[in-house]
C-alpha cells in the first residue's frame, strides 16, 4: 500500500468520523434554541415598544442575553468569539 493510498484512507476515515460526531457533538437543542429565540423577541418587543428607551436599559438586556448564549453554547462545548 503507497503512502498515498494510506494517506487518502485517512483522511475518508477521519472525515466519516467528522460527519458522525458532528450532528450530535456540541449541537444545541431545538428547546435551547426556541428559548433564546424567545428571549431576544422580548428584548426587541420591549426596546420597540417603548417610546424612551433608555439606551443603558437596552445595553444591559443586550448584555445578559449574549452572557446566557455564551453560557449556552459553552455547556454545549461550542466555542467562538
């Protein structure tokens, strides 16, 4: 067997190994995803809704639900910046 044989039936091995573990590792829940989904429509509904938004107060709701995703996708062992 040439090495590149070798090589190229690594890399099938590895890919179909990528492909199995990618639709179930770190992948976030239909319910996880609904629920974020929920909570960013009630910060846009509030922030619309509202004639004075305080920018603060919006920042603030802003900055909570980007800490509660990236607790979310971390329990998930997803990573990004």
């Amino acid at each position: 067997m040439s090495v590149f044989t070798r090589a190229a039936a690594k890399r099938r091995k590895d890919q179909q190994q990528l492909e199995r573990q990618g639709s179930s590792m770190g992948a976030v829940s239909e319910a996880d995803s609904e629920e974020l989904l929920e909570t960013i429509r009630d910060v846009i509904r509030k922030t619309a809704t509202e004639p004075n938004v305080d920018r603060g107060v919006a920042v603030e709701q802003l900055s909570r639900l980007q800490e509660k995703h990236h607790k979310l996708l971390a329990g998930k062992c997803i990573t990004g910046s």
